[in-house]
C-alpha cells in the first residue's frame, strides 16, 4: 500500500493555483524546509504580482504584498528592520525578470541578507499567457501565436547565471519535472535558506515549472517539456556557493 506523503502543516488550505500548476509543488517543498529547519514561526515572505499572489491563501507563513515587480526591494527592507527572520520573496519570472528586474539584480548587486525563490514557467502566467524574459525559441503564447522569434524577442534571460555574476551567497537552478529533479530542487532551497540563516548574504534558486493551462498541454506532458525541452536550454544545478 503507497504511504500518502505528509501534507506541511504551513500548508494549511487547499491552494487556488490551476491544475498541474508547478507553484502547489514548489510552495510544498519550500514549505517542508522551513519546516525541517524549524524557522516556520520566523519567516516572512514577499510577494508582488502575479500567480505567486495566491500563496498567501494557503501557505502559513506571514506575509507582505509589494507592487509589481518590488517585493525584493520590500523583502530587503523587512530583513534591515527584521534581521531575525527569515525574509524571503516568491516570484514567477515575468514579476523577477521582467518589470521587477531592476529589483532583482539591485538586490544581488547589494547583497541582501534575503532569499528568492524564481518560478521559471515561461509565459506570464496569471494575465493570459504572453511570451516572456524565458519563453524559449519557437514557443507559442498569446502575443506570439506563430511562436517565439529570438531574432524579435532575444534569447532567454538566464537570471540565475546573470545574478552569479555578482557577490552573493548561494545561486541554483532547479526542476520539479520529476521525482528525482524534485529532490535535486528541495536541496537547493535548503541551502538558499540556510545561506540567509548563516549570514553569508543574497541567496536565489529558480525552479523550472510547467505551466499547463497557458502552455496548453496536459500536466504530464508539460512535465515531459520540462525534461525533454526547457531542461536542454535552462542547465539545472548549483551555479555559486555550492560547496557550502
């Protein structure tokens, strides 16, 4: 008889995030950490906009909402005031890479005591699925139908490589398209996490998540793109502070 996995008790409502969505995985293994580490309690999360706003519904932990773009900003200045906690923001890529990405390399720039989490799914998620910094060459999406054109939209931003350029503690890249991927990535969180905890400053892991509803595919088949597709592009592992 299959054992059924213990649900976080952070996790304390059912989420509203669509079906086969990556963030109800990724917030589980986030929250399973702040568990295992015994900080639940202490940490404070920022959001912006975008789907990350609806993990406040469900994730226990208290939180801050930012504009558009600005939770690390936000997250930043908790953490100046707050240096006991753990301060972190969730953010999908369009909020981090796009209108947020002044934010996102400012705070690496500075080296901010807090962690972010970096939803990679690809498309603007929660406003109709528009091409996005990581939408990958010949990907359909609301604003590329005939599908996305690097010689009009430009490579992929590969944030976590762009943010390892700079003085920070802890930067990884990870996936949830498998059960092996997932354990991979809950490694990384928990090292991004304790990076904070030990003070060794700015801490980032991105996660590739499928987007089903906006890549218009079934759930399996958009885990299998991850494996089959956007892991060939997007390398997954530590890329800084990995020794630690």
């Amino acid at each position: 008889m299959t054992k059924k996995l213990a649900i976080p008790k952070l996790i304390y409502s059912t989420h509203t995030f669509c079906p086969g969505c990556g963030h109800g995985t990724i917030s589980k293994l986030l929250a399973i950490v702040l568990e295992e580490l015994g900080i639940a309690e202490e940490s404070i999360g920022a959001v912006a906009v975008g789907c990350a706003c609806l993990l406040p519904e469900s994730f226990g932990t208290d939180w801050i909402q930012a504009q558009h773009g600005r939770a690390p900003a936000v997250a930043a200045g908790v953490k100046r005031v707050r240096p006991n906690n753990f301060v972190f923001t969730y953010q999908g890529d369009g909020d981090a890479g796009a209108i947020g990405i002044a934010e996102t390399l400012y705070a690496a720039k500075r080296n901010e005591h807090i962690t972010t989490i970096f939803v990679n799914n690809g498309v603007f998620g929660m406003t109709g699925g528009q091409c996005a910094p990581t939408s990958l060459e010949g990907q359909k999406t609301a604003t590329s139908k005939n599908g996305c054109d690097y010689s009009k939209n430009g490579n992929p931003l590969e944030l976590a490589e762009l943010l390892s350029n700079f003085d920070v503690g802890y930067i990884a890249r990870g996936s949830i398209a498998n059960f092996k991927e997932m354990n991979k990535t809950k490694e990384y969180i928990k090292k991004a996490v304790r990076c904070q905890l030990e003070g060794r400053g700015y801490s980032f892991v991105e996660v590739l998540a499928p987007c089903p509803t906006n890549w218009k595919l079934p759930p399996v088949d958009s885990m299998m793109r991850i494996e089959n597709e956007v892991m060939t592009h997007f390398k997954c592992g530590e890329l800084k502070g990995g020794e630690k």
